[in-house]
C-alpha cells in the first residue's frame, strides 16, 4: 500500500506574483466562427456522418440563458479536484502527478466567479473507466478519471491528477490520440457553455492528430495546448501545466467538435 498523498494545496502559492482579474464590461460577445475547424473534415472521420448539411440558425439568447446556471460551494465534495486521492481504493494511481491550473475568463479578459469546471480523462495507460473503452491498457483501480472545481472570485480553479496517456482509435490504421484531458465549462450564462480538452507542450502526437489538424487556425490551436509551469509546482511531488479557458469572444477557446454552445 502506498504512502497516502499528501493534501492538495493553491498552487498560487508557489507563485510570486500575486493573481489579479483585470477589468472589462458585462454581454455576450458575436462568436468568431472563422477559428472553429469546419464541421465537415473528411480527415477526421467522424465529423462526415454527424456534421450538419443545413445552414446554421441564429436564436436570439433568453434571460435564462444568459444568467444561469448557478452553482455553490455546497454542491462540491473535498476531493472533488484531487483526482489522485478521490477514488483511491488501497493506494495512489500509477502516472505522472501533475497539476492544472489556471483562470476562466470572460471575452473581455475579466475572470468569471463562481463557475462550475468539469474535467475527465483516461488513465496513465491511456484507457477511460468507461464500458465501451477495450484498449488493453488495464484499468487503474485507485484512478476515476474525473473531477470538478469552482473558480474563485478572479477566475482561478486548479486540480490534481496524473498525467493521461496517449491511446490509438480507429480514424486511419494507425491514429492516435495526443494526451488530453476534457473540460466542460458552464460560465456566467448558458450562451457561454463550453466543451473542449487540453493538450500538452511538446507532445509529438499534437501536430499528426486528425481532430488537431482540422482547426485552421494556428493562434486557436495553441489556446488549447497547456504550457509546464514550474513555478507552480510542487517540488518532488507534481509538475504543473496552466491552463487559461477564455468563453466567447476573439480570443475564446476553441469548442470541442461541436456546433453549438461557445
């Protein structure tokens, strides 16, 4: 049985600049559609069957959709953002520990309080707990793959978890997904409801992935891709990756294969 993990603390503490959400106005920015990839990428294979063939309709948003959903502190579990130590049986998960962090922001560059954060992902062999998922890499039983957080009052969240591994799928005879975890976001409002996933500097598999290779823009692409932050790790424990989701707006983090949504 391994040592239990010790207890997740802000990596903010590690940093020495201190963490301040800069102005910028309320509203829902137009969505620059010219960032997204086209629904229609015949290299990635399952976009042919499920793309629309009609245009797109624009639905102007109702005031349910631009203040709601909320959440609070009450709805999140202790370890609901330590992904080592929340479905640990008899020991920690195999991998990499890492952290991610960053801050939610608005298109304005404002950080979003109080939103709801989702992520999952495969283990450290690259295999999800998921039923449908028969890769051979064997299923971690300490390691649930998935976990959530608030953000603070400036936008800030942060989790920890070990690093997923990379694992084939069946686009072309040898594709292979690059390592990734997937964020679900909820933002002030539903008009800013987001899916997407995050990817890691340096990884080879990044510039060979069928889904990565169909986003045209290369700014959009490295929005999604998550830089090492040593100065917000922590020593002989865990790296640490930042990761900064922007909703809406010119800047904002490419959608997850989607039509609808951010």
């Amino acid at each position: 049985m391994n040592a239990q993990a010790p207890a997740l603390r802000d990596p903010r503490l590690n940093r020495p600049e201190p963490f301040t959400p800069p102005l910028g106005d309320g509203g829902f920015f137009q969505r620059d559609r010219s960032i997204h990839p086209p629904a229609h990428a015949p290299g990635y294979k399952s976009s042919v069957l499920r793309s629309p063939r009609q245009a797109l309709l624009s639905l102007e948003n109702s005031v349910s959709e631009i203040t709601g959903p909320v959440f609070g502190h009450n709805d999140l579990g202790p370890l609901d953002n330590d992904l080592i130590r929340n479905y640990a049986k008899d020991g920690d998960p195999i991998g990499e520990r890492i952290i991610v962090h960053g801050r939610v922001l608005d298109e304005t560059g404002r950080g979003v309080a109080n939103t709801l954060v989702e992520f999952w992902q495969a283990n450290a062999g690259g295999r999800y707990r998921h039923k449908k998922d028969t890769y051979l890499a064997p299923i971690d039983p300490n390691f649930g793959g998935c976990g959530r957080a608030l953000t603070d009052e400036t936008g800030y969240y942060y989790f920890r978890t070990v690093k997923p591994g990379p694992y084939p799928w069946r686009n072309y005879v040898n594709s292979w997904r690059p390592a990734h975890i997937h964020f679900s976001v909820f933002g002030s409002g539903f008009a800013q409801r987001l899916i997407t996933q995050m990817y890691f500097e340096g990884d080879p598999l990044i510039p060979v992935c069928p889904i990565l290779t169909t986003i045209p823009d290369k700014d959009a692409l490295d929005r999604l891709v998550a830089p090492l932050d040593l100065n917000a790790s922590s020593p002989f424990d865990s790296l640490a990756y930042r990761f900064d989701i922007v909703l809406r707006g010119q800047r904002s983090t490419y959608f997850e294969n989607r039509t609808e949504g951010n």
